[in-house]
C-alpha cells in the first residue's frame, strides 16, 4: 500500500482543499512558495507532504487574505522581520510610503460559546485583547485585525452590530419615556453601552488605539443572492410562485455559477484609532465599510462596493432584502400568494 503521504494532487485538487481558486495554486507554484513538480510542459502535481509542510507554515485564512490582495493589486510582505521588535506580525502592506499591519485571526470550532446567559461579543473580544498584546510594539502605527470564520460557531463576524458592538460596547436600544404617563416622549435611540475594547471601561476613554480597524474577510455567496434574484425576476414576471421541482431544475442548470463565490472584505474602523486605516484600501467591488457618519455622531455604512450595491438594490426591488415578518406585514392579507 502506497504511502498516504506521497500521494499526488493536481493543483485543482489543491485549491479545492485551501478553499482558494485554482489560479491561485498556479501562481504559487511559479513563484516556488509551494513545492510542486512538473510532469508535462503544463501539468503540475504536488504530494500530500508538500501539503502538509505548505500549511504548517500557514493557515487557510492567511492564504485567503494573500489571494485578496492579489485580486485587487495589493503586495504585502508575510511575518518581516523589524529591528528592536520582539513581536512580527502577519502582514505589512506599504501604502503611501507608510506601513500598514495585518495580524490574520481565524475562528475553531471553540468558539461556539458555553453554558449559561449567550453573549455574541466575547469570542471576537477575546481575539481583540490578544491581537492588542501583539501590537504593543507598534504604537504610533497602524494596526488592523483582519478576522476569518468559516465554522459553525457563534463568532457572527460579518454582522456589523455584532461586530462593533465588540468594538463600542454592547449595542442598546433607549425609549424616552414619561414616567407618569407611560407615553414615549421621543424617537428610539440606538448605541452603544459598556463592554466595548476600545474603550477602557472605568475611565470611558479610548484604548487601544494601535488598533485601526477589525476587518472581516469573507468567502461571499454572491451565485446563491444573484440566483434569489433571478427566481424572483421569474416569479414576478409569471405571476405564480415556483413549485420546488421547478426551483431546483433551475437550481442545476447552472451550479458553478450558482455556487460562485468572491473573496470581499467588511471593514469596521475605530474611531479612536490614533492612525487611521486609507479609506482607498480594501474599496473592492463586493467590499463594504463601517466607520463614523459625518453629518451625525453615528457609526454607519460608509462604503460599498459598485457590485455589492447592484446586488443589493435587485434584491431590494423584489423586498429580498426583508426577513420573512417583514414581508409578510408589507404583503399584507390579501396580496400574500400560497407557495
């Protein structure tokens, strides 16, 4: 029986398995990052040990982030070596002559929280508190987290209220009230209350300000939304409501377009950060960011993507951006159509 370990792979294989595309796979190849051997002018093929020894020098979300920043022009040095730091971070992209730091985060299967009252902000608080010791050698300079989750947990990284929440303090909803009365007074409020790690919790000033923003990378379904449209389209145009033997038909016609994915990012800046993360990196066309809104002392939307917006508005044309409630209130009784 041959050994495991001495199996060959074909680089489609290979992107299979580190989640990336397989142009990817090829372009390491060519540069020797990941040892692979050539059986014909164009076929490579790479053993599972060179595998093995590929990913013990780095994770999947690392090589996820290396391959967005090649998909949108950005060259980054991996773990450089600096003078008189005992801590070298993950990623250094230079930017307008100056340096910008990447410590890469990824979620387990630990992070699915324990027993007890649930909080959505501890396991991304911790991960905060960890990369801020790391950053200690770095004040002055610009920071970033840059957090990747793929499990089945409870670490909701791509929901922003979650996510700054962790940042700004845990998210609150206040209704002024006449208390002899017992009638609202004004308009409901949203913010942001105690618990966040940018700000120190008995003085309520800022902390950890090396930290420029959390940045969420995303294997992002745009095949499955853009097929949701697509049903919709019909469903409209027709009149009737697809039955599942027809939504799936549909659904197999064309499954790698359906299942496509786009690596983006959500950016999520802290307003307290001493240097800022350049609004005109990680601007691409399924990006978004989150950071202060001007006109208000609020923190909202600031950036989205030419592509993620074509998306969203689609969906918004046939109220696919409403949860189930919602549509079923703006349909009311007598539009609501049995599926």
């Amino acid at each position: 029986m041959p050994d495991l370990k001495e199996v060959y792979l074909t680089p489609e294989q290979v992107a299979d398995q580190l989640q990336v595309v397989t142009t990817t796979v090829y372009r390491w190849l060519r540069s020797g990052k990941l040892r692979g051997s050539l059986v014909s002018a164009k076929a490579w093929r790479i053993t599972q040990r060179e595998l093995d020894a590929f990913m013990r020098r780095q994770t999947i979300s690392e090589l996820l982030f290396e391959q967005y920043l090649a998909d949108n022009g950005l060259d980054a040095d991996h773990e450089p070596v600096v003078a008189g730091r005992s801590a070298r971070l993950d990623y250094r992209i230079m930017h307008d002559d100056q340096p910008f730091w990447f410590e890469v985060k990824e979620f387990g299967e630990s992070d699915i929280g324990g027993g007890g009252a649930f909080d959505p902000y501890i396991s991304i608080r911790n991960r905060i508190g960890k990369a801020a010791k790391q950053f200690a050698d770095y004040k002055g300079e610009s920071c970033s987290i840059v957090f990747y989750n793929d499990r089945l947990n409870l670490a909701s990284i791509y929901a922003p209220e979650i996510v700054l929440g962790a940042m700004l303090g845990n998210v609150s909803v206040t209704v002024p009230v006449d208390v002899s009365t017992g009638t609202e007074t004004g308009p409901t409020k949203t913010g942001f209350s105690e618990g966040g790690k940018m700000i120190e919790p008995n003085l309520k000033v800022p902390q950890n300000t090396t930290i420029s923003a959390i940045i969420a990378l995303e294997r992002f379904g745009v095949g499955s939304r853009e097929f949701r449209v697509m049903v919709a389209a019909k469903e409209a145009a027709e009149e009737r409501r697809l039955p599942w033997t027809e939504f799936f038909e549909l659904l197999q016609t064309d499954r790698e377009k359906n299942n496509r994915h786009v690596l983006r990012t959500m950016v999520y800046e802290n307003p307290y950060a001493a240097v800022s993360l350049p609004r005109d990196l990680f601007n691409g066309p399924y990006d978004e960011r989150w950071g202060p809104i001007e006109e208000r002392p609020l923190i909202g939307r600031i950036f989205t993507g030419p592509e993620l917006q074509k998306l969203e508005e689609s969906e918004q044309q046939f109220d696919l951006h409403l949860g189930p409630l919602a549509k079923l209130a703006k349909l009311g009784p007598k539009k609501r159509r049995p599926r």
